[in-house]
C-alpha cells in the first residue's frame, strides 16, 4: 500500500539527492560527478548503454558501495556507512534474484516478509498486487520466468518500503510476460510508489517513467520528462517506404527529403514536413505500405550514447570497473 502523505511539519526531504557523486576504480570513472535529485512519488528511470555506470550508482543509493566523493542521501539519510535503520525503509530487486525455489510462491514471500517483521496479511496483498494470487501455492521452481520476475518484485514490496529500485525486471521475458509486467509496474505508478528504475526497453521507460536520466561514460547526458527530451532532440519524421517501390536515389532526390538510407526491405526517408513529401510520395510510388515514424525516446537516446562513444564507455561489474579484491554486500531480495 502506498504511504500516506505526512501532514504537519516540515515536507519530507526528497527520496533521493545526489550531489556530485564520484566513484572510480584505478583510472575508470564509473561515475564522474553525478547530480540530480529524485522526488517523493516519482517513477524516475536510470537509463545506459552496458558499462555506462548506472550498476554503481544505484549501488552507491542502496548503500552497497561508498561514493569515492560528493554527497548521497536517500529519504534524508547518508546510505553509507550501512544504516540498517534505513535499510527496512527501501526495497531491491535485482537483476538476479535469489529464490528459496523450493517453497511456494506464498512460503517464499512469507519469509521474505518475515525479515522485515512484516505482517502476515501482507503477504497475501503483495500476492494480488504483482497479480500471483493464484500461484500461491505453487513451488517457485515452478513457475514461469515472468512469474518469478513478479515473484521478485514482490519480495521487494512485502514490507511497503518508501523508496523501491527495480533493475531491469522485464530483462529476458518474452513478450508476453513482458506486457503482463508492464501492468503491474504501471499500477504500482499508479499508486505513487517513488521507484527508481532501471532498463534496455526504451519503449517501456518512456511509458511509464515521469523523468529519465540518460546515463554514459560516467556522467549524466540528458535528463527530463521522455516527452521533452523526444521534443527537445528533433522535429524529424521518419517515412517508410517498401524498397521494391522507391530507391534511394529517387527518394533522396524529393523536395523536403533531408536524408534518405536503405533499411532493410524499405526505404527511410527523414523529412521537417511529412504531409507533403507523403503527396510527392503518392505520385512516384503510391500510399500502400507506407508508415510514418515520428521520433522516440529511443531515438534520443541513440543519439547521445552514440555521440559519446566507445572511448568514454566503461564496465559497472565485476569483470569491469571494481578491482577483483573489493568487497561488495549483496541484497538477498
């Protein structure tokens, strides 16, 4: 259940404050000097390519490794050293979860929340919320991948933490699974959980995400709502054309066309003004099959990683910017 908002006082301070963070190992800078601010209630999304840095980072926030300098708090507290007071007021899944696969998905969740000194009665709400009501009893090494994925969510909600991180928790899902997910993350939106959010999926993020931070070698590249950060890249829109009925040479060479390139079987064509190259286009080639994509989140954020390169990259793992030799605590949920 969401947490009702505190009346009386002083405004609770922000879920999250970063305030030049930095965290390097050896010559890497994982993260190289990090700011920004995340809301109470907010849905806010961590976004980047592989090593962009993002894993250390939202280990630094969970209190999992030390930032080498700048300020963290999370709900008003300094994460690190390990305030085990904090720890009961945050919720983690992670990218691997742990299961005990053995017990059912209610015996599972039921010690999980037994951790916490959860109620009972949680458990069975937890269930309903992540829509595994009817797999109660049914053993963890049983169910789907999609199952556990809310399995693991669930684990991290029993005890109605304040601020939630969830690490890319449709990874590896089929499509299906993935769009029943995405249900359950779009009522958890819904409810105003504060949920710091991390994924590959674009298309999800820009759903669901009131801000995202786009993150690359280290340092943020861009961060607003996905609506301005699409709106602030580019007027552009893309029109597909199926290749059998317009070349590129042809389509490169109609007024308004910016650039043109072959795509696999069609033709895409880059215009500022798509409602009269779509005539000029009806004339050569004809309307059938023709699609108009205008610009996405994704499209934003190819731009920016791309435009940094592979020369800034750097790996936010342990095959990768951690010496082999330091430790890490590990969350169990």
């Amino acid at each position: 259940m969401p947490h009702p908002p505190e009346t009386g006082g002083e405004a609770p301070p922000p879920a999250v404050v970063l305030d030049d963070v930095r965290k390097s190992y050896g010559a890497v800078r994982a993260v190289d000097g990090i700011s920004f601010t995340i809301a109470r209630g907010e849905f806010f999304g961590l976004l980047g390519p592989n090593g962009a840095g993002k894993t250390t980072l939202i280990e630094i926030m969970e209190g999992l490794r030390q930032a080498d300098s700048g300020r963290v708090t999370v709900l008003g507290a300094r994460p690190w050293p390990r305030d085990t007071a904090l720890l009961p007021r945050l919720g983690v899944q992670t990218q691997s979860s742990a299961f005990f696969v053995r017990l059912t998905a209610a015996e599972h969740l039921r010690t999980v929340a037994a951790l916490y000194r959860a109620d009972r009665a949680a458990v069975d709400r937890t269930l309903g919320t992540v829509g595994l009501t009817e797999q109660a009893d049914v053993r963890v090494e049983d169910l789907s991948g999609g199952q556990r994925q809310r399995l693991a969510i669930a684990s991290a909600l029993v005890h109605d933490p304040e601020l939630i991180f969830l690490d890319e928790p449709t990874a590896a899902l089929d499509p299906q699974a993935r769009r029943g997910l995405w249900r359950v993350l779009s009522d958890l939106k819904r409810a105003g959980r504060t949920i710091v959010y991390t994924t590959h999926h674009l298309d999800e993020a820009e759903a669901l995400c009131d801000r995202v931070a786009i993150v690359a070698g280290g340092r943020v590249t861009a961060l607003d709502t996905p609506s301005r950060l699409v709106a602030q890249s580019t007027s552009a829109t893309r029109l597909l054309v199926p290749a059998e009925r317009l070349t590129v040479a042809a389509a490169a060479a109609l007024p308004g066309v910016r650039h043109a390139e072959l795509d696999g079987d069609v033709v895409v064509l880059e215009t500022l003004d798509a409602g009269p190259l779509l005539a000029e286009i009806a004339e050569v080639a004809g309307l059938q099959g023709v699609r108009t994509r205008t610009a996405s989140l994704e499209d934003v954020y190819l731009r920016l990683t791309d435009q940094l390169g592979d020369d800034r990259a750097t790996d936010d793992r342990p095959t990768d910017d951690r010496p082999a030799d330091e430790p890490i605590e590990r969350s169990t949920t």
